[in-house]
C-alpha cells in the first residue's frame, strides 16, 4: 500500500487528541469501518462513488481514511474543487493534486511530471508546505483539453487510480456551459480510474446524480455518511483522555455529546477546548465554561448573520435553530409561534437561506423532509438570547 506508507510518513501528530481539521491517520479516526469497508468495495469492484453529508461530519476525514487503505496498485488521488471558479480553476487544482500525490522519483510518477511539464504550467513550490503548485492561463477549451489529457493519460498506466473529487457539486457554478455534461463524457470513457464524488450541499448532489435527464444520473452508486455511533464514539474519546492521564465520566461525556448534537466537528471542538484546560477530571463546570466561551467568541458571526439578513430572514433563521427540525415552514402553529408573517413570506425567506447556506434541509428515515440550520453554535447560541 504505497499511499498508505507516503501518507504515514508525512503524518504529524496534532497538538491534541482532538483535532478539528485534517486528518492524522487511523489512531485519530473514530469509527466509519462500514463506510470505509463500502467504499473499498466499490473501488475494487471498479464503481465509483457518490459521497454526500451534511457540512463537517466527517466525509474528508473518510475519504482520506479510504484512500490510505488502497489495495496494492492502486493510488489515490484527492482534490477540493470548492476554490475553484472555472474550468481553468479546475484544471490548475487537477494537476496539482496529481504531481503532489504521485512523487517523481520513480516511475509511474517521473512520466506524470514530465508529461504535466510538457503542458507547460507555471510550476512553483509552496513555501509553508513544499508541495507542487501547478498553474495554467489557457483559454477555456484549451482548459478541457489539458483535463481529458491527464485523465488519459492516467487511464493508459499499469496502476489504477482513484480520484475523489471533493465539493463536487461546485462544477454546476462554472460559466463554461454544460460543464457537467462534458466532465460525464470524459469521464465515462475510463476504465483505470474509479472517482469518489463528495459533496456537501446534498441536494445539489442528489439532483446531478439521481434526476434522469442530467448527464450523470445513475454514474456512480449513493452514499450518505451521517453521524458516528455514540457508544463507539463515546469509546474512542475516554481512550483518548485516558491516553493523557484525563478522566471523564460517561454522564459528562453524554451531556457534552447532547449539546454537539452528535456532531463530528463539534464534538471535536468542544473536546478540544475541554483538553487544553489540563484538567486531570473533567466536570460538568469544565465543559459548560468551554461552551461558553465558544459562543461568545462566535457572537461577532452572529451578529454578522443579522446585520446582512433580512428582519424576516433573520427572524426565520432564530425560528428555525429553536425548532432543531422544522417540518411544517408554512405550517400555521410554527408561523404563529415565532409571529413570521404569511407563508408566502416565509418561504421566500427559507429559500433565500438555503441559497446563503445557512440552512439546508434532509429527510427522516421515515422520508419525511425537514429544514435545520447548518451552524450548531447558532442554535445554541440563539437558545441563551431566548
């Protein structure tokens, strides 16, 4: 497992048991064995992936996770097109993730360098991090030339590749016309390179992938990641206390999981912040005054959120936090509680909202469909106000 060794090498412990961004290999990955054994399934089976999740619960973490399990001859490829405005953006982050993942020491990887060399980019090294950085300037079908060109030129080497394309979704914002119906004609023709679609804002991803008349309908097989199993997660950070000499008790560790709402990122922050007190027994005063300060470090934020909404996109957005899962937004009891106005109104407000991405919305396991707030310290921060 090359990658997986090229990938332990570079790792560097995080500053605490409980990181918030980055991943630092399996000793600080919680859980996901039935995401990670899927995924690998699919990769061997040569499918490839639609990976979807609501904002930082923890799709990255397992892509990467996926990627350092790769069976041998095969090699990973990860790239974050979110920056990326164009097609020319897309094709300058492409490179550089494929010259940063395969080393020119040897080959396959001293071809791939001197074919993306032949591209003439201009070629410069990060001075933090000393990895590649490929630019191109090219007008836009000269940009989809130079794309298909690396993807065939990956496609006619000995290894397979997998190439996860993370906020995958961002392709749909290009001004380039009917970039997604080009990307599935490229893309379509491989048979060495299996993707890994990820994206964030699910229902943009739902409807590239599963609406008949789009270009990439039924390309890849779904997959939804949700939140880690508390028992096992709850597990995996007593073990990580205990690693440094801290104790918690599985009642405070459920409070602090309640207010996360169970969340990945939030979870790890507020274990974060509760770690750097040193506190040989962690208290329910320990995590409360953490939480605390969290909120009130973010008010600035909130107070953004207010100065840059609407009064009534402002005052559905406090609507929506205390409702946790709004189901009925037109529903008379819930316009009536929070005094929104007409349903009309409210459903001009929530689509603006879910444009701003401050809210988005999912079904129940019964298929029910419900709006919530993508910022959990807003909800909780707009909890204390009220």
């Amino acid at each position: 497992m090359q990658m997986q060794m090229q990938m332990q090498m570079k790792m560097k412990k995080p500053s605490t048991p409980f990181p918030t961004t980055g991943y630092f290999g399996p000793a600080f990955f919680c859980n996901r064995e039935t995401e990670t054994k899927t995924l690998l399934e699919n990769i061997r089976g040569g499918l490839s992936t639609i990976l979807t999740a609501q904002r930082r619960i923890g799709k990255t973490a397992l892509i990467m996770h996926v990627l350092g399990r790769l069976p041998a001859g095969t090699r990973g490829i990860y790239l974050d097109i979110l920056p990326t405005e164009n097609m020319n953006g897309f094709l300058n982050e492409f490179a550089s993730a494929v010259i940063r993942n395969v080393p020119d020491k040897r080959n396959p990887g001293k071809k791939l360098w001197d074919f993306i060399k032949s591209l003439r980019p201009s070629l410069t090294f990060d001075t933090l991090t000393g990895t590649p950085q490929v630019s191109f300037t090219v007008k836009e079908q000269e940009a989809n030339r130079q794309i298909e060109a690396i993807f065939s030129f990956l496609e006619q080497q000995e290894e397979k590749y997998v190439i996860a394309i993370d906020e995958f979704q961002q392709i749909l914002n290009y001004p380039e016309k009917n970039s997604d119906a080009w990307f599935r004609s490229v893309i379509q023709k491989l048979k060495n390179v299996v993707f890994i679609f990820s994206g964030s804002l699910q229902h943009l991803m739902n409807e590239m992938f599963t609406i008949p008349s789009r270009p990439f309908y039924s390309s890849a097989r779904m997959m939804k990641i949700g939140k880690i199993d508390r028992k096992k997660y709850s597990s995996f950070i007593s073990e990580k206390f205990l690693e440094r000499n801290m104790g918690i008790i599985a009642e405070v560790l459920d409070k602090m999981f309640d207010w996360t709402d169970d969340h990945t990122f939030y979870v790890q922050l507020l274990c974060n912040r509760v770690f750097l007190r040193g506190c040989r027994v962690i208290t329910d005063d320990d995590w409360k005054e953490e939480a605390g300060r969290l909120l009130k470090e973010m008010e600035p934020v909130f107070y953004n959120y207010r100065a840059m909404l609407t009064s009534a996109q402002w005052n559905l957005l406090k609507a929506c936090a205390l409702e946790n899962e709004l189901y009925t937004p037109t529903g008379y009891d819930f316009i009536s509680r929070y005094n929104l106005g007409n349903p009309a109104s409210v459903l001009r407000c929530l689509h603006a909202l879910i444009r701003m991405e401050l809210i988005y919305f999912d079904y129940s396991p019964g298929g029910k469909k419900f709006y919530k707030i993508n910022d959990l310290l807003f909800r909780r921060w707009v909890e204390t106000k009220e």
